[in-house]
C-alpha cells in the first residue's frame, strides 16, 4: 500500500475540525452552511473516503437556522459537545455561537440535542473549549469595536459546557499589518495547544478572502492566571502563511490532531492552492494535513504550506 499523499485530503471544506478520540477513530467537521455533517475515519488522510452523517439541522427560522459555521467536535465531562456559529439570516450583529449534546459513546449514534446559544458578551463566531487544570474556557472571535477591527479573540471560564460565568477577558486584537489585510482588521479561530509547560493559542488573521489569510500565535505558562492578559505573549509575525512558490494561499482555521501512533504532530488547515481570475474564490477552500515540529525553544514550528503536487509522507501509524 502506497506511503504518501498528496494534498488537500478533502476538497471545498472550509473551517476543518479534526478530532482524535481514544477510540482510534478521527471526527471531521467542515462548514456546511444548512446542516452539520461529521465524518468518521480510521486514519488522517482517509477523510475524504471516510463514512459520514448530517448529525443535526436546524429549523427554517429561528436564532440558529441560517449560516452554519464552523462547527467544532469536543468530548467534555465524558459527553459529546458541539459548538457551531450561525444566525437568523441578519449581518455579523446577529452571528453567536450555539452548543449541541449527546451523551452517546460514540458521537455518529445516539441524539444531539441543542442547549442553547453560549453566553458571549459580543456577537461572535468560532468558539472552542480549552480544558485545563479542571476548568473550562471559552475562547472565540467577538464582534463589536467596528471600524477599529472586525473581530478579536476572548476567553472568559465556563461553568459547564455552554455557559461563561466569568467576563470576556481580550486576548487579542489585531494591531500588526498582517493582520488588517484583505479590507478588514480580523483575529478569529482559535485553536489550543498544549506543550512544554505551555498553552499556545494559534489563531487566524486577516480576512478570509484574501490570499494573506494566515495565523498568528500568543501563549502563556500553563500555570500562569490565563485570564490575565499579562500571561501571555504575541508573536510579533505570522507563523503560518501563503507560500506563492507553491501555489497555496489563504491559509487559516485550523486544527491540531497526533498520528495515529501519537509520535507525530500534524496541523489540519483550510487553503486555497489556485487563484481564479484576479480575486480568490472561497469557495474553493480545502482542507489540508501536514505534520509540524517544535524547535529548541519549545515552540511550534509550522514551515510552509506544500503544494498540491507534493507527495507526503503519510502520518506515522498509518497504513
């Protein structure tokens, strides 16, 4: 059996979200916009052939029944969550972020069931959970301090899965270049890691749409006060962003998954490997896997995004 693939491993799927369970089995989630869809696989690159179900759709109207975004899959309290970002059909002043239930072992079976609408100060989009030390935090990109930007990340603690019984605490806001292009100023999707006695948020900047799409990174000491912006430190530059020799722009919303064997680290990611005409076409985004490395300081190290013509080793443990 062949050793190496090439990317994307899942063609048009924009905001992937993968998740290893201690099962063996990987959860794939992409933007759908009317429903929301999970693919089950035994393997990283196998995604794109891997059995899949819609798991929930919402009604015709109401707060959450349009514009489905995002969806991301976490295992809590020994139960399956859902968050996803949608609205009732309005502009970005109506977009928040709702939560779906199933205490089934496994999340392809058993009943989703909707908890509500998460408790954000701002309007947002693209929440997550980061689980540590015995709490929960909420981290998402909120709305609300147009012209200056379009959104910014807060985190703020949970007191069970989809409720914030803490402030929004601002942990970061866009203020370098790299982060204001495309006609808008944007920090959104966040995503955890957690290595070297430390949390690392990587985070994406700039507007999707643009070929400079790319992610930034803050972090902090895993036993600091996360909610004290004092803990944390922001990279002064991208650490993950287009590679024009390679044909691969807009790089962005992420998520992190190990091998199968759990020896490697891989970053799942949307881009765009072509452009058509003079403006990029978001419709075009797919999802992307390739492994990353962590230097002598402890930190990740992303290198660049390879191109479709590349032929990559497959994640170690994979057959």
């Amino acid at each position: 059996m062949k050793n190496t693939f090439k990317n994307p491993i899942f063609e048009n799927g924009a905001d992937p979200w993968l998740y290893k369970h201690c099962n063996g089995f990987y959860y794939f989630m992409v933007t759908r916009g009317d429903r929301i869809e999970m693919w089950a696989s035994r393997s990283i690159t196998g995604i794109g052939q891997a059995a899949k179900k819609t798991i929930w759709t919402p009604g015709s109207t109401g707060p959450c029944s349009k514009n489905l975004w995002a969806p991301e899959l976490h295992f809590i309290n020994d139960k399956w969550y859902v968050y996803f970002t949608a609205n009732d059909g309005g502009g970005d002043e109506t977009r928040r972020i709702f939560v779906l239930e199933n205490e089934s072992e496994d999340p392809m079976l058993g009943t989703w069931t909707e908890k509500g609408q998460v408790n954000t100060q701002y309007p947002g989009l693209d929440g997550t959970v980061l689980q540590h030390n015995r709490e929960l935090y909420f981290l998402y990109a909120g709305y609300g301090n147009f012209p200056e930007y379009g959104s910014a990340i807060y985190i703020a603690k949970m007191s069970d899965p989809w409720t914030l019984s803490g402030e929004d605490v601002l942990l970061t806001k866009p203020e370098f270049d790299w982060e204001m292009r495309g006609g808008m100023a944007i920090n959104e999707g966040p995503a955890i890691l957690k290595r070297n006695g430390r949390i690392f948020v990587i985070y994406s900047a700039s507007t999707t749409w643009t070929e400079d799409y790319c992610l930034g990174m803050v972090s902090a000491p895993d036993e600091s006060d996360l909610l004290d912006i004092d803990s944390w430190t922001k990279s002064a530059f991208p650490v993950f962003a287009k590679s024009v020799e390679n044909r691969v722009v807009a790089v962005g919303h992420n998520s992190f998954v190990k091998s199968p064997d759990d020896k490697e680290d891989w970053i799942i990611f949307h881009g765009i490997s072509e452009q058509r005409g003079h403006k990029l076409n978001t419709a075009f985004r797919s999802t992307w896997a390739q492994p990353f490395y962590w230097n002598s300081e402890g930190l990740p190290e992303f290198g660049e995004p390879m191109s479709r013509w590349s032929e990559l080793g497959k994640p170690s443990g994979e057959f």
